[in-house]
C-alpha cells in the first residue's frame, strides 16, 4: 500500500510539474542534434543553423491549432510544407516532409498529452480501449501503404473528411459544456466543497468517478464537472479501427475521424480532445515506427538520418511543444459551439488539401 501510495505520489508530482520537464526536452534534443546529428555538411556554421528561424511561428500557430482539436500534427504540417514552405523557401522531397512531419509531431503530440491530462480532461480507461482496439489496423495500414497507391487513400481520407466535416456541423452538441452551475461546485485545487469527485486513485490534480450504472462524473483543473457514459464502444471501436487505417497510411486519419465518433455517443467535446490525444499519440507512434523498420523488411522506403533537415527540425521541435503546452487552455476557454465549428473547417480545409495533391498526382 506504501509503495502505491508513492507511486501515486511520484506520478501526481511528475504532472504538477510536467511543463517544466516537457520544456527541457526540446532543448535537450537541440543541444543534441547540434552537437552529434549527422549532416551532409562537415561543419555546419550559423547560416546552417538558422536558416530556417521563421518556421517557428509557423509551427507554433500549427501545434497549437491541431492539439486544441485533438487530431494529428501532420494533417497541417504535411499541407504547409507541400503548399506554403516551396513558395516561401524551395520544394522538398516526400522523404524529408515525412521527416519533419514525424518528428515535430512526435515531440508535439507527447507535449499535449502530458497537458491534458495534467488538466484533467483524459479518460484513461476509454483510450486504453481504442488504443488496443486500433494498433493492428494502423500496423496493418503502415504496411499496406508500401503496395497500394498514395493518391488513392488521400482521395478516400479527403472524402471522409469532409463527411466529418458535414456530421459536427449537423451534430448536437448542447451536452457537451461542463455542468459549471452544477451543485456543489468543485474546488479549483481538485478537491470538491462537496459531493463532487476527488478521486485520489487519478492520474492528475482533479476527480473522477464511475456510478455503478456506469455514469462518469470527471471534474477537471479548473473545478468544471462533466457527466457522461462510456456507451458506444462498438462504434468507436469500427470508426477507429477504420481510421487507423488511414494512421499508418498517411500519418493522419485515426484523430479526424474518430473524434466525430465520440462525439456522436455523447462524449464531452473537451474530454473526447484530450482523451484523442492518448490514442493519436501512440498510433502515431507505433505508425512511425512501423514506417522506418518496417519499409526494410518488405521492400519499401527507409530514412537517412544523414539527410534529415536538422536546421528546420531545431525550429519546428520547440514550436510544436510549445503549442501542445498552450493548447488545453485554448480547449478550455472556447466555448462548445465555436470548438466543434472550428474542427469541422479545419477539416474541410484540409480535406481541400488532399483533394489537390491527388489532382496533382494524378495530372
């Protein structure tokens, strides 16, 4: 029970203080890139390095759009770098965007999920399920990308964005805002002045409990309650499944499409982010994995360490930790409407994106 309780202890310190751990990171990782990366340049000097300085703000604005709505960092930064860096800089090769895409996310995605969950807005017993129900589609799905033409699943993703796109328009949502007038109100330390719940067993400062008819009550950093049930498994499990898929495909897909899911069985707008965070987190991980090992053993692509843009990633590392930082707080201060209307045109934006890069793959 001891050795628990510490355990508890730890983890609940970890998270108080995550911030601070998540802002070293990046900088770890850029003394360690300037230091030992290899480059094509024996000795790279200052114009190298800072070449790519203005990316920042772009990845910046980019991290902390994606993470606010819960999808993957790659379904802007993939557009942005095809689009918008060949005009303002040089085209890149599809191996280098993959590059950039994949590490920046991945530094991105474990900034805001730490963040959610510090803040309370994770329900860890929902995204062990999707998580465990998606891993073999999204292996599946990496595996398959070295076989079947690109431009034919970017055509079926933008399809089914869009059609995301229309359902959060359509969707009602007026279940979603936390019950903030509800009786008693929670403390803003996670604690309750009341029958609210401070469930000390959680990975984080605020509550949650489960009724034995199944009913959440989870209370988060700020003292908002949010009620709801886990129902709906089935269909999350098949939307999930289906776009994780898409995940190891494309490296986007499992956070755009499953987050309409949650939605639709009643899940929070605000937890159903932070809870997509978990799951696009990992997916995209292993997806990632898969991609550079698996590509060997089958015959498809591998990467070079020695050719990766290491003066763009310096830049675009620090900008996506830090939006994944800001993100929960952009989450929490919007409200419901605006938060489902702003998904819903961010993926018609980048549903129009895709549209374009198959016109130009098949042109």
């Amino acid at each position: 029970m001891t050795r628990s309780l510490s355990q508890d202890s730890v983890v609940k310190r970890f998270l108080k203080y995550q911030h601070v751990l998540v802002f070293i990171a990046p900088v770890l990782f850029v003394a360690f890139v300037y230091a030992a990366a290899p480059t094509e340049a024996a000795n790279p000097g200052a114009d190298y390095w800072l070449e790519y300085w203005w990316l920042f703000p772009f990845f910046l604005l980019g991290a902390t759009i994606v993470n606010t709505v819960g999808i993957s960092g790659a379904a802007l930064f993939v557009p942005f770098l095809i689009f918008i860096f060949p005009v303002l800089a040089h085209p890149l090769d599809a191996e280098t965007i993959v590059k950039v895409g994949l590490i920046s996310e991945s530094f991105g995605l474990s900034s805001s999920a730490l963040a959610f969950i510090s803040y309370g807005l994770v329900d860890r017993r929902l995204a062990a399920s999707l998580v465990a129900g998606a891993l073999p589609f999204v292996i599946g799905g990496a595996f398959l990308s070295f076989f079947i033409p690109e431009a034919l699943f970017q055509f079926l993703l933008a399809v089914l964005l869009i059609l995301s796109s229309y359902i959060l328009f359509k969707a009602d949502v007026g279940h979603e805002e936390p019950g903030a007038d509800a009786e008693p109100q929670a403390a803003t330390d996670g604690g309750t002045t009341g029958t609210l719940p401070n469930d000390a067993a959680k990975l984080g400062p605020a509550g949650v409990t489960t009724s034995d008819e199944g009913h959440v009550t989870r209370v988060d950093r700020d003292g908002n309650d949010y009620r709801y049930d886990r129902g709906g498994y089935l269909e999350r499990f098949g939307v999930y499944g289906f776009g994780g898929v898409f995940q190891g495909l494309a490296g986007f897909g499992i956070g755009e499409i499953g987050i309409v899911s949650m939605l639709r069985s009643s899940i929070p707008v605000r937890v159903a982010i932070g809870t997509n965070h978990i799951v696009v987190a990992t997916t995209a991980i292993i997806a990632s994995l898969t991609h550079v090992f698996g590509g060997g053993l089958v015959g498809g692509h591998s990467m070079n360490l020695a050719l990766t843009p290491w003066n763009m990633v310096v830049f675009t590392v620090p900008a996506t930790v830090l939006g994944g930082q800001i993100a929960p707080y952009v989450a929490a201060a919007l409200d419901t409407d605006t938060l489902k209307h702003f998904v819903a045109f961010i993926f018609a934006v980048i549903a129009t994106a895709l549209f374009v890069l198959v016109g130009q793959a098949v042109l």
